[in-house]
C-alpha cells in the first residue's frame, strides 16, 4: 500500500529545553490501523500535533498525501481527521448542527446527506436534534468523531479514543474504527488500553521520552518478541523449587502449590517433556497444566522498562 503520511527526521524542541520528539522517523501506509502506545508523557499527543499542523517542528519533515503540513498547511489539514482526548463542544449546540459547522470550517458546501451518513454511522442519527450537554459522555466522543469525519478525511487522528468511556460503548467505539478502515481511512490511534490496539490495530508503535522505540506488524512483533508460560498445579505445597529442577528458573508461586515455567515461543525445543519427567522424578505430583501467551501489555510494558 502506498505510504499517506511521513515522517522524517522529526524534532521539537521547547524554548524551556525540553525535548518532546527526538529524531522521530514514521511511514504510515494508506487504509491501515496504527496504534501508537506510551506512557504519559511519552511524545505521543504532541506527534499527532505535529503531523495535524497544530504543533509547529523544530526541524525535520511531514508530509501528508505529499503534502508538507508546514509548507503546504490547508491542502495536508484538509486530508486529516482529528478527534482530541478533550471532549471541546458547544453544549448548547444541537448535534447535527455542530458535524455540519464542522464541515464548513474546512471550505467544503453544505451536504446534508454526507452529514447524515456519518450520523448514522455512528449511531447519532437520532440523536441528532437534541443539545450536546445533556448526552452521555461515550455519545458525546461519538459527536467528536462525527465532527473529524465530515469534511471526509483520509487520515483520522483518535487520540485516547476511548478515555472515560465504559467498555460496552469501548466495544463499539473499535466495531465503529473497523468500518471506518473498510472504507479505505487510514486511523492512527493512541491509548493507554493496550487491549484497544491488541484488538483492532495492524500495527504498533512505542514512542517513549520522545524517541519512536518500534513500529512492527502487531502480529509479527508478539510471535517474535513473544513468550509462553506453562503453570504447573501440584497437590502438595512446596517451599522451595526443588534442587533437581533449578537449573529450569522455575519460578514458585505464592502459597507453594504452583511452579511457573516461562520458555521462548519460537524455540525448537521447548523442555517442557523434559521437564515434566524430571519434576515426576522428584516426587512432584501434577494436578494441572495451563499455559499463557505474552500479551501485547507484556511486550510494551519490557520495551518501556528497558528504556528506564
């Protein structure tokens, strides 16, 4: 797929000497779902505010649709989307005239049928003649998406999409960026659920202090960088791991009645059979056996501490 966005080379520097982007390189393909994850702090709003023109670079370039967003600012701001953690409405303002004000902020002509399809879209249709103040806060992240989608973007910015959000509405909010994403938009989200970009994303990103840490296919990254653990129940507390078994860094669980083994996914062998009849051999009786895959949090969580 063709690249949409790019970044290269990106640096802000603050007048105060902090560095919130070091050196950021970023390709973004057409119609495709990045996540972007970090911890607070971590230079992901302040990308996203480079890239939408918001943020001014101390050097380095973006481009969007190979539109650079300072030299050609209206043509790249045109093509994007942007849905900001802050929930910004006029309260007073009815839904279906605040998408269409939305619309004409970016020169496009009235279309009432355009503003109605995203309203149904997202399930805002019926909603659409009453004040934004009295409607929930997850309808009320779905009038800020409405907004970012009605001059029709190709690229969609949803920084922390789903913050104050219960997970129903959460559930909905990724069935609305999949339909989204059918439709050829390419979506860059950041958030600090790392469930959202396990489920919906096709790729990841970790930025953290500034520096883009990996950009790596979401299913590729958690096979290569992936481990497994297998849990052993015993019958029998232990209170210590027994000396036979300690060349295998069998970790003992709290109460004694578990041992956990963590081995690599892409190994040949993984030593389980081994170990097994070496744990038979010393007395161990099995009652159960579970096993657990790394999750993308185990994955972001060791980059980030790495890092530290």
């Amino acid at each position: 797929m063709p690249t949409i966005v790019s970044v290269r080379d990106l640096t802000k520097t603050y007048k105060s000497g902090f560095s919130a982007l070091k050196s950021v390189n970023l390709e973004i393909e057409e119609g495709e779902i990045i996540a972007l994850l970090g911890p607070n702090g971590a230079g992901k709003t302040t990308l996203i505010s480079t890239i939408c023109g918001i943020v001014r670079p101390t050097s380095g370039s973006v481009t969007v649709g190979g539109h650079d967003v300072v030299r050609d600012f209206r043509a790249a701001r045109e093509l994007i989307g942007l849905v900001p953690q802050e929930i910004t409405l006029e309260p007073f303002e009815k839904v279906i005239n605040s998408v269409s004000f939305s619309r004409g902020l970016f020169g496009k002509a009235a279309d009432p049928a355009q503003v109605e399809t995203v309203l149904r879209q997202l399930s805002l249709w019926d909603k659409k003649d009453s004040p934004i103040q009295p409607l929930s806060g997850g309808m009320k992240r779905r009038v800020l998406i409405a907004k970012a989608l009605a001059h029709q973007p190709r690229v969609l910015f949803l920084d922390e999409p789903s913050a104050g959000v219960d997970v129903e509405l959460r559930k909905d909010m990724w069935s609305v960026v999949a339909d989204l994403k059918a439709q050829g938009v390419t979506i860059i989200l950041t958030t600090h659920y790392i469930e959202e970009a396990e489920a919906i994303a096709d790729r990841v990103g970790v930025i953290n202090k500034g520096e883009i840490l990996l950009v790596e296919d979401k299913v590729g990254l958690m096979t290569r960088m992936g481990q497994k653990q297998l849990q052993v129940d015993l019958a029998e507390p232990l209170t210590a791991v027994p000396e036979a078994l300690r060349g295998y860094a069998l970790e003992l669980e709290p109460g004694g009645r578990s041992l956990t083994y963590t081995y690599d996914t892409k190994g040949e062998r993984t030593g389980i059979v081994t170990l097994l009849g070496e744990m038979r051999a010393a007395g161990l009786q099995i009652t159960d056996l579970a096993t657990r895959q790394s999750s993308l949090e185990d994955i972001f969580v060791g980059l980030v501490r790495r890092q530290a």
